[in-house]
C-alpha cells in the first residue's frame, strides 16, 4: 500500500512540474512574438470604415465669394492607414474627419474636390488611400426673388350655368418673396399657391391654401429643397359667375322704308353665330341676343366684310366674354348682285326740311353721279327716274351768311322706292342756295 502511495505522489508532481514548463513556454513565446513585431514590423494597416465627410467652407475663398455648399455626393469614406499597432489598433471611424479645402473656388458651379483625411487626436499614422477620393460639390449664391402668385383649387366643381371668373380669381397677398441658390431661382416661372379642397361652387368662395407649388418654364414641378418662403399662408378668391350662350346678330342701319331686311340679312354670314358669356347677375339677367355693332346700308358693298371686336362690347355692357373668342367676322354673300352707275339731273334732286320760310332753297349742283347695288337682272331694267335723290336740310348749318344769297353744301340720300333690294353706297354732296325772300312793305299815312 504505502508503495502505491508513493507512486501516485511522484506521478503528480510531475504533472505540476509540465504544466508550469507549459505556462512558462506560452508565456516566452508571446514574449518573443511581441519583440519580433516591434523589431521587425513597428507599422501596421487598418481599414477603417465610414468616416463622415464634413463639408465647412467657413474662412477660405469660396465663403469670402459669397458662395454656399447647396449640396454634395459623399456621405462617408473609407480610409486605409498604417501607423504603431499599439496607436492605430483602437482607432475607429469616430477618430478621424474627412474634409475638403474650398481655398481655390471663387466661381457657382459643381467643383470635384479632392477628399482630405484629419484625425482628432496626437496618434500618429499615415494615411495609405481614400475611397472614394473625391466628392462633387456644387457651389451657388444664395438670392431673394419676388413672385406674382397664382391660385389653384384643382378639386373645386361648379354647379350647372356657373363658371369661374379665372381673371379676378387671386389670392392674397399676391406675391411670394423665395429665398435660395441663384440656378433654383433661375428656374422659377410661375408659383401657385394650392387648395386641394374639394367643394361644389354656386356663388363666390374664399379659401385657404394648403401648399405651395413651383413651375419652371416647360411645366414641370420644381423641387424646393434649399428654397425658403416668406409666407406659406394665402388666401385663394374663387370669384363665380352665371355663364350663358348667346346668339350674335348685326344690327343694318340707315335702311329705306319697305326695303326688304330679311332678304338682306339671309346674305349676311357671321364667322361666330354665338359665344359664351358670363356675368355676376343670374341667368335671368343675361340676354338671349347680343347685337356686336352696327353697319350701314350704304356701306355694304360687293362682297362686304367686317371684323367686330366682341370683347369690347361685352365690357361696354358690364360682361365677360369666356368664349375666348376676341373678333366676329362679318361677311356679305354678294351672289347674283352686281352693282352700276347713274347720273341724276339737277331736275331730279329735291329738298326737304327747309329751314326757315324767309328764304329759298334750291340745289345748283348740275347733277349728281351715283353707285347702287341689287340683283342683276333688275339693274338692267333701272333708270335714273327710278332713283329719289333728296337734299334733307334738318339740322344743317345753313348760317354761313346773313347774305340775301348764300351758298352750303349738304348730304343727299339715295332710295329706289320701288324696288325692295337696290340700295346706293354712294356718299354725296350736292350745292344748296338760299336766297332771301323779297319782303313787301305798307307805308301807313
């Protein structure tokens, strides 16, 4: 027994003897690692990872320009360094900044800048490589710009025979000041101040906006990053009107009695026959005809025209023309017509309306040449007798002299009485003379 006990006592000190050889082994040969690494490899690589790029201008060249970062297309950066393993072994992506120098830029534009590399502590390294190695940087010039802005309630109906007034439809205040990069205000044409409200209109509504939209010069939607507002709160005015269509006509003036209208007007064409007009008024109020302007008889020649402008008859008559129709065409049908002339004898002249009973009035114009229009084949029946030529002396100034014979000129009108579709387009003028009448005087005793 005690021969076992022995045995068993030897046999574990011996392990105790292996494992401290084995401690002490491990022990020297980290020993001899380390020396080894600080004698043959004192620098080491590292990757580090996400290293956030700072973009401040502050101080150089750019910023005295009256230059602004409007944006940039690096977040982050990787960075390879080499530096002692015991320094750049706990560095991490907090222990370095990435940046670039604005030094050199005095222009707006994208600038490629070269990316920089810049730690935050007294741990020496060297900086192997940067990726990616550069960053696109555009530079501008912040200014402040005013804009008319116009309303728009894309979602608002109106109820049946109602439109809206699109001219007096504003809002309030009218105008945006926006404050950005220069190539953003550039790009601004038209500003709109937004409702997106839906409502059913059948009279005037006010309404706030509930956005903002900007527009470039071919219609697209802008985007107003880096844009400010003075103001973001407008009132939208939806001024609503009673729309109706109406019939235009042309009114013949001057026209002889039992001269046949309808004839005429059935050869007469208008190039619009109705447009659409509005007013505040109810539908009631609105009429069912426009007349669009006047035209003498005697002005309508062959094949006659005559261009109205409606809009300003509307506006003389307080309405609004929606049709976007400016001018009316009036043209003659001048088919089967033909026109002719003659002279009419001093014989055949007479006046009328004469003045005053003191003196007499008589035409010393020899004759009087003139042009008519009807349909052919009753021309070539006509003579000069068919034609009643009149001096007519209402209204005129016959003061000229308090002379016993004087001497004026005067307007004649031309009618054919017995026939219903010739008329004269001839503007005359014939001599008149008044001669005062002898006066017959009674001597009393």
């Amino acid at each position: 027994m005690s021969i076992f006990t022995n045995f068993k006592k030897k046999l574990l000190k011996g392990a105790q003897n292996n494992l401290s050889l084995a401690i002490y082994s491990i022990i020297l040969a980290i020993l001899v690692w380390f020396v080894i690494s600080m004698t043959f490899y004192p620098s080491v690589p590292k990757t580090i990872q996400n290293v956030k790029l700072k973009i401040d201008i502050s101080g150089t060249a750019a910023a005295e320009s009256g230059l602004s970062v409007i944006d940039w297309d690096v977040d982050t950066v990787d960075v390879k360094i080499r530096g002692s393993r015991t320094q750049v072994g706990n560095m991490n992506s907090d222990s370095l900044i990435a940046y670039v120098d604005a030094d050199n830029i005095t222009t707006t534009g994208k600038k490629t800048l070269t990316i920089k590399i810049k730690g935050n502590s007294n741990i020496s390294y060297e900086v192997d490589s940067i990726s990616p190695s550069t960053v696109n940087v555009v530079f501008d010039k912040y200014e402040t710009a005013e804009f008319h802005i116009y309303p728009k309630t894309p979602n608002i109906t109106l109820a049946e025979g109602k439109t809206i007034d699109s001219e007096e439809s504003v809002c309030e205040p009218d105008v945006l000041t926006i404050t950005g990069p220069s190539a953003q205000i550039n790009k601004i044409a038209k500003c709109y101040a937004v409702s997106s409200k839906a409502e059913e209109l059948s009279a005037s509504y006010t309404v706030p906006n509930d956005s903002i939209e900007l527009y470039a010069e071919d219609g697209s939607l802008l985007d107003q990053e880096n844009l400010t507002f003075n103001k973001t709160s407008f009132l939208i005015k939806v001024p609503v009107l009673t729309q109706k269509n109406v019939d235009l006509n042309v009114n013949i003036t001057n026209i002889p009695a039992k001269f046949d209208t309808s004839w005429l007007m059935d050869r007469i064409t208008l190039s619009k026959d109705s447009i659409l007009i509005a007013s505040g008024s109810t539908q009631t109020d609105l009429p069912s005809k426009l007349e669009i302007g006047s035209i003498k008889l005697s002005d309508i020649i062959l094949d006659y025209s005559a261009t109205f402008n409606v809009s300003k008859v509307l506006e003389n008559a307080g309405l609004k023309n929606i049709s976007g129709i400016e001018n009316v065409t009036v043209t003659f049908d001048s088919s089967g017509l033909a026109s002719r002339e003659f002279k009419i004898s001093q014989e055949n002249i007479s006046i009328r309306n004469k003045p005053s009973s003191d003196y007499d009035y008589t035409v010393v114009s020899d004759s009087v040449r003139i042009t008519v229009i009807g349909p052919e084949e009753v021309l070539s029946e006509l003579t000069a007798s068919d034609f009643l030529v009149e001096a007519d002396l209402l209204g005129s100034d016959t003061a000229a002299s308090n002379d016993n014979i004087a001497q004026f000129s005067n307007d004649v009108t031309i009618t054919c009485p017995d026939f219903n579709n010739v008329w004269s387009i001839t503007k005359s003028k014939v001599m008149i003379q008044k001669t005062a009448k002898q006066q017959t005087h009674s001597d009393s005793e």
